[in-house]
C-alpha cells in the first residue's frame, strides 16, 4: 500500500493551510486505500489572521505544526523527521499558509526564499524520482524549488497572468488549465491543479484535487 505525505501550513485559507483544499486532498487518498502521512513545518506562522474580519491579529502567534493538527486531528509530525525513504509521494495543498509559512512568495514574489526542511524534502522527492502534488498556489513554491535545477518543469495556477508570470520567471513553464483538471509533468512526475486560484465552489475545486490525487497514485511506482 502507498503512503503518501501531505505537507499542512496550518489552518486557514488567510494565514495556513486551505481547509477544503486539505480535507479533499485527505479524503481522496482516503478513498484510495493508501497510508497517508501528515506533516507540518515546526515553526511560528508568519502571522495570525482573523478569518472573520480579514485583519492581521495584532500580538498573536501560532505554531505551523500545532495549528496543522486541527485539520489532521493530531496526527501530525514535524517534517524535519520525514525523508523521501519515508514516503512514496507527497501533496502540498494551497492556502495563503503555503505562500507565507512554507515559503515566503506572499511577500517576496520571485525573491522568495523556501523553508530549509520543505526544500529538503520537496528535493529528496524529485531526485528519488517519487511524485510531487501541489494545489492552488503551491506550484509556486514547487517552481522556487526547482529554480536551480536547471530544469523547467510544467504547472498551473489556473489562469492568473501575475502569478503565471511569477512562475515562468522562477524557471518553470505554466500552462493554463480549468479548474476541475490538471497538469502533470510525467518527466519530472510533478502534477499541479488550480483549485481555489481559479474556482469558486467547493465542488467544481473537488474535481481537480480528486484528478490530481489519482494520476499521483498512478505515478507511483
């Protein structure tokens, strides 16, 4: 049975992990049969948002890892532990956690710079040659990951010109696509999906997140 990894920035679309993103991606692999390993970065998020109002909770902090376990209900372990001999494949759910906790491309854009353990386990995967899913507006930081690798790898964000253009920059090709499908780089065995960058309803994001979970599966080897 695979086991597969899905990396948590947290909980919340504003400051963590896209909830509908992660519960989706988590119940498809469910679904699948496989084992599913949950695993979060074990540092402060980048900042606190109230999701009622929008606004920058002044004076707060929260923990990536201890936040992720909400959405995994405490089964969760801090990636520094995690190897690519751990795992077969890995998933990246979006969520603004993903752009500002994993990596900091909310704010740097194309300067951006990844955390140490998310680079070292995102390379592990590539060079073992095992799958890499990312979703909403992950692929970002899959493109910073690669910026260095001399190779140009295929993702999606859906259609924004801004952040499709931020990508290209970072050395990766975007290719525009529907939010109910997906792209995959079967080279590279990296597959992208646009979900909440593009959809607005949960179902029609559900569509390719289930897509982009099963051709995972099938690039297992």
């Amino acid at each position: 049975m695979p086991k597969v990894g899905v990396v948590l920035s947290g909980c919340g679309v504003y400051d963590g992990a896209e909830i509908h993103e992660s519960v989706i991606t988590l119940l498809a692999l469910d679904r699948a049969g496989v084992e599913i390993l949950c695993m979060a970065p074990d540092v402060d998020q980048m900042h606190v948002i109230n999701h009622l109002t929008g606004e920058v909770s002044e004076g707060e902090t929260r923990n990536v890892l201890v936040e992720s376990a909400r959405i995994a209900r405490g089964d969760v372990v801090d990636m520094s532990t995690v190897t690519s001999d751990d795992i077969d494949a890995i998933i990246f759910p979006g969520g603004f956690g993903a752009a500002k906790n994993l990596c900091d491309f909310a704010v740097k854009g194309t300067d951006c710079t990844v955390h140490l353990e998310v680079l070292r386990l995102t390379k592990e995967m590539v060079t073992a040659k095992k799958p890499v899913g990312v979703v909403c507006i992950a692929p970002a930081l899959m493109a910073k990951v690669m910026e260095d690798s001399g190779i140009s790898v295929d993702l999606t964000i859906g259609t924004d010109e801004e952040t499709a253009g931020a990508i290209e920059t970072m050395g990766a090709s975007h290719v525009a696509c529907p939010v109910s499908e997906f792209v995959v780089d079967r080279e590279n065995k990296i597959v992208s999906t646009p979900a909440y960058m593009l959809g607005e309803r949960i179902s029609e994001v559900a569509k390719g997140i289930e897509k982009l979970v099963k051709e995972i599966l099938n690039l297992v080897e």
